[in-house]
C-alpha cells in the first residue's frame, strides 16, 4: 500500500487503524538503511529518505517507541544498539550519527562538528551537539515488549555513562538544569522563545535568524565545543522546557531498568530526577501566565514565548496536581493561545513569529504529531480520556488527509515540510495507549 505524502486522501475519509498500522509499518521499513562501515554496524530509520538520511537521536528513540507499538521489539534494539555504537569513552553520544552519508546535508553543519572530526570526514563520525535524551524511555519500552533482561544488562552501562556525562557537562549551576548552547540541541529549530537569546526582534523568521544562528554554531566551534568556555561566554545558554522535562522523564526511566536489574544506582538517578523537576518547577513555572517558559543565561531569565513546550512539564512528578491542571485547562482545554482544528501547533496563534505556513524555519507555528504523542500519555493517565482522544483523532485527520509530513498546517491540514516522514508514525503508538486504557 502506497504511503506517499502525495497521496492526499479526502477530508471525510478516515483511514481504519488497520490501514494506519498497515502504512506505517510500510514507512519504516522503506526508510531503514542498514550496514557495516569501519568496523561499525549500523541499523537506522532515517526521518525521512530525501531531507533527513541520517541517524539522529531522538528521532531513533521515536523509532523505538513504534517500532514496539507495531510489535517489531527486534528491529527496535538494532536501532537502539546502532545509536549508541559511536559513544565516546566519557559517555557522550551526538544528536547526528554519520554512517553511510558522511557528509552533512548543508555546508555549514559542518560548524556542529568539533574541529578534530571536520578532518575525519572519511569515516563514521559524530556531532558535537546532543538532543532531547529521551534513550532511557526507549530502552524500557523495548523491555515492557519481550522481559528481555540480557538487552537491558547491555544498554544500562552505556546509558548510565550517557545520563552522568549530561550531569556533569550541561547542569553548569548544580540546580538539575541542563543548558543547551545551540537552538538545534533542543530539537526544535529554530524556536521563537530562542528570538530574544539571538537578539532577533522581528516576529516572523527571515534571513537575519538563519545568520544569527550560524554565529550560535560557529563561535562553538571556534571555542572547539569548550563546554566550561562556552558557559563563560553566555552566547547561548538556554535551559529548554521541553529538554529538560524529557531529561527528568529519563532519568526515572533509568533508575526503573536500575530496578530490573537490582542495580545500586537505582535510588540516585531517582534523586537527580527529583532535583530536576523540582528546579523545573521553581525556576520555569510561571504562575501569572500559568505557564512554562524556557530559561536564558546565568540568572534564569524566563524567555517568555508561549511555545507548545508550555505543556510538557506537566507529566512530572514534582509538578503538584493543581498546577498541572491550571496548565492544561488555561492553555489546551481552553486553548488560550492554541485555538487551532489541529492541535497541537508549536507556537501560540497570537505570538508574533507565529506563521503555519511551510518554511525553512520550524517549530514556528505549525502542528508536529510529537505534541499531540508527549501529551495524549498524560491526558489519559488524568482522566482526560475524551481530551486524549481528540488529540489521536486529529493525528488521524491530518495523516488521512495529507501523508506522512513533517508537520501540518494547524487550521488547514495541510502537510508541509519533508515527506515520508516517521514521527508521524507515532500514531500507532497513539493508538495502543488510548487502547490499553480503554480496555
């Protein structure tokens, strides 16, 4: 069955699960590449096969989570084992693995590369930079699909070296917090929160962002990714909502495959993931707007865009249940700021940078299928069952109508961006959660 973004099917036509798990069992499969390179085997999905043909981090544990919801649990830890092939002895791991391709999409990534490995480019090689760790989550959800405790005796060393390499290279203040010193490490572009950080004051997206973000990765660069330098300098230090709350998320995910195994170091990263979203709380909530914001510099100036990461610290622990519920219900079942038909859009409407149309600058505006996937979990574990399920149901709409994109138009529908793209595949991961709980 042909899953091409071309193929546009009619408003009022609703593909059927089956045919949901059907094409996107389909997708993945056609977007897999896998081999042997310098004594490296590697086993990745690319996001897409034209614009994104590398193995990125995040979007491999997106991978993982529907790979498992269709049952390939295998295929999952291949992809997990190749993501973790390149890490450093210090535990680091970058947001882009070159296999096959060595050489980047666009000249100046070659600026996220640390000077050393812009020599290497023969061989399998890393960035500099990291992405939203959401590894942990992904190895448990491979065990929750086959108990297979060998697996998790193999990846918990590599990931326990990853989580501490986090803590002591990017929590710079000792709060919890980890900074991000490029707007690509969040995963989300080019942020609007990050506007007032790059001195770009012109709401919608021009030519003048795209050269202040060059200067962002190229001063990393010319200071060789100096961690201690670079906070120093202050050029970009940005503790992101969205990072930080999947780095709480994690870190519970690691002390719970601690558990599994018996593991003594269970009760720390439980501690760390405590500490995490208590600061999260304290230092990111804000109580007029009711509302989590990213943070800037030294001082934990708030950055106060409301971006759809506004939501997200929602699913922690530290977050008291009234806060969580003033959250949700001012800005999603109220949707102040978020009135769209297809929710959930990156940007609140009424933001000056918000634009949902198709642009080389993302996360402005339009809907990402991985909005609506973060949050459904939560909705339903509050009982917003109905919610949860007006979130599945608009993934299917915008899948049904218009393929496998990147990200849609909020009020239209419309597919934009790459095609063929996976994290729309995480809509089979949608359906067996709103299942389970049903049932």
């Amino acid at each position: 069955m042909p899953t091409s973004s071309k193929s546009v099917q009619p408003a009022e036509q609703l593909l059927s699960d089956e045919e949901l798990v059907k094409r996107v069992r389909h997708l993945l499969h056609r977007n897999m590449i896998s081999g042997e390179r310098d004594g490296f085997a590697y086993h990745f999905t690319k996001p897409s096969p034209e614009t994104y043909p590398f193995q990125f981090f995040w979007d491999t544990c997106f991978h993982v989570f529907t790979l498992a919801a269709l049952g390939e649990v295998d295929m999952a830890k291949k992809h997990m084992r190749s993501l973790f092939q390149m890490q450093r002895p210090d535990g680091f791991v970058g947001h882009m693995s070159y296999w096959k391709r060595l050489w980047p999409g666009r000249i100046t990534d070659l600026l996220q590369l640390r000077p050393e490995d812009v020599l290497k480019l023969h061989k399998p090689h890393m960035s500099a930079l990291v992405q939203p760790p959401l590894a942990a989550q992904a190895v448990l959800r491979i065990y929750q699909g086959d108990e297979d405790l060998g697996f998790v005796k193999e990846m918990l060393p590599r990931l326990k070296k990853f989580y501490r390499w986090l803590a002591a290279n990017r929590d710079f203040e000792g709060e919890g917090l980890l900074s991000i010193i490029s707007p690509f490490e969040s995963g989300m572009d080019w942020k609007a929160s990050y506007d007032p950080v790059l001195g770009y004051d012109r709401g919608k997206a021009g030519p003048l962002l795209f050269w202040k973000v060059l200067q962002v990765d190229a001063h990393n660069f010319l200071k060789n990714y100096n961690l201690p330098e670079l906070y120093k300098s202050n050029k970009f230090i940005v503790k992101d909502v969205g990072f930080n709350t999947v780095y709480a998320q994690n870190l519970e995910a690691l002390a719970e495959l601690c558990a599994i195994l018996g593991d003594e170091d269970e009760a720390h990263f439980r501690e760390q993931a405590s500490i995490t979203g208590q600061s999260i709380l304290q230092r990111m909530f804000d109580e007029k707007d009711a509302a989590f914001y990213d943070l800037h510099g030294h001082h934990f100036d708030k950055l106060k865009v409301r971006t759809g990461t506004l939501f997200f610290p929602v699913v922690l622990k530290a977050v008291p249940k009234e806060v969580c519920q003033r959250v949700l219900e001012r800005h999603l079942l109220h949707k102040d700021g978020f009135h769209v038909p297809f929710p959930v859009p990156s940007l609140a409407i009424d933001e000056p940078a918000f634009n949902p149309n198709e642009s080389l600058y993302l996360w402005r505006g339009p809907t990402w299928v991985m909005f609506n996937w973060f949050i459904q979990e939560h909705l339903l574990e509050k009982g917003y069952t109905e919610e949860a399920g007006n979130l599945l149901q608009s993934v299917k709409q915008l899948i049904s109508k218009s393929g496998f994109r990147e990200y849609y138009d909020p009020f239209t529908g419309a597919g934009h961006g790459a095609e063929d793209f996976t994290w729309s595949g995480l809509v089979v991961d949608m359906m067996e959660r709103q299942r389970q709980h049903n049932a």
